[in-house]
C-alpha cells in the first residue's frame, strides 16, 4: 500500500514538472499549512496512514480557479481561465472513466477529485512550433524531452489536485505542480489552450493509471 501512495505522489512530481522556486503553497488552499515542501513549485500533503484501496468510485469535481494574491495568471483573461479549466474537466472525466465508474451521488466507497487552476504561463504561438521543427530546434528540445524539461516558448499550467472522501469531505492527499506538455509534443505549441489541452491529457491518464494502482485495481 506504501508503494501505491508513493506511486501516486510521484505522479505529481512527473517529469514534464517545472520547478521555479517558491517559498510556500498557494495561500488561499485551506489546506495550504499542511503540505510538505517537495521543491520548486512542489508541495504535499498524504493523511498519516491512508488507504485509498476502499474507494471503488470517484467522482471528478469541476475544475476550479484559483482567485488567491498568489494566483499565477497574468495577462490570461478571465474567459481563458474558465475554458481552460473546463479543458481540464473534459479530459479528466473521460479519463477516470475508464477505471472508475461515473457516479452522480457518494458513497462510503466514493472519493472526490479536484483539480484547482492556480496559475497559467502562455505558449507563445508558432514561434515556439517553430524551435521544434528547425534542426537545431528540434536537437535542443530533443534533449529537454529527455531530460523531462519543457520546451521553449511553450507555456504551463500550476495546479492543486485534491482527494477527499465522498462522504466525510476528509482530505486524503493533495499537491500543487507545475507541469508543461513533452518538450517534442509539436501540437502541443501551437496555442496555449493547445498546451492546456496536452498537459490536462497526461494528467488524466497519469492519475488515472495511479488512482487505480493506489486502489489495488488494473490500471
């Protein structure tokens, strides 16, 4: 079971992660004083002695935006946020699916995942496609993808992922990440909404295979 929590952990610490360093979690997390400095923009929280093998459902909340001093939007508007985040809905509920059962009420083998968008960084459209496609381009991020760093140009999102009981509301785990599309993922560049879309299908496929694993289902 240690190996499971573990493994999920380190799914928030994956390597298309962008560390920059900051001094504490999101202020505006009600359970911001509880999580554990990891590194860069790495921070969580894992309830002593947890097990998440009783949950046989989760139910996928909506995505919600981050609205702390802290909050990491920039010049992202209002409207952007809201469908980025709905982005981010889309590709977990899918996802989740696959393992867990779609349920519309909780139980006491039901657990709530959230996502909560704390900060976007831009992708600068066509010229970051273009330091993929050009020769040099494509040797340099060639190697940022193998080193699991982010390609240049191309944008990130910060967020806070949660997962409480159905029924109690209790937290079980939590962490706030960094995390940018693989550095060799070309349509991924082309927008930031297309980068918002890259990074919200890894993590729902990473958390999913996880979730599962942490819950002793086949992934």
């Amino acid at each position: 079971m240690q190996r499971s929590i573990s493994a999920l952990v380190l799914l928030l610490s994956a390597s298309t992660v962008y560390a920059q360093a900051k001094e504490h979690a999101p202020v505006g997390l009600p359970y911001a004083h509880r999580m554990s400095h990891e590194s860069g923009e790495s921070w969580t929280y894992v309830k002593p002695a947890v097990d998440l093998r009783k949950y046989r459902t989760i139910i996928i909340e909506p995505t919600a935006l981050y609205n702390g001093a802290d909050a990491q939007f920039d010049d992202v508007t209002m409207a952007d946020r809201e469908k980025y985040a709905d982005l981010i809905t889309h590709e977990l509920r899918g996802e989740i699916a696959k393992s867990f059962p779609a349920v519309s009420r909780p139980g006491p083998d039901t657990a709530r995942l959230r996502i909560t968008l704390l900060g976007v960084d831009t992708t600068t459209g066509g010229v970051a496609t273009a330091t993929r496609v050009m020769p040099i381009g494509f040797a340099i991020n060639a190697v940022k993808s193998i080193a699991g760093k982010p390609g240049r140009m191309t944008g990130s999102i910060l967020y806070a992922a949660e997962l409480t009981d159905g029924t109690s509301n209790e937290l079980q785990v939590a962490a706030v990440r960094r995390r940018s599309p693989d550095a060799l993922d070309i349509p991924a560049t082309l927008s930031t909404s297309d980068t918002v879309k890259a990074v919200a299908r890894d993590l729902a496929e990473d958390l999913r295979k996880k979730l599962a694993s942490a819950a002793g289902r086949p992934e």
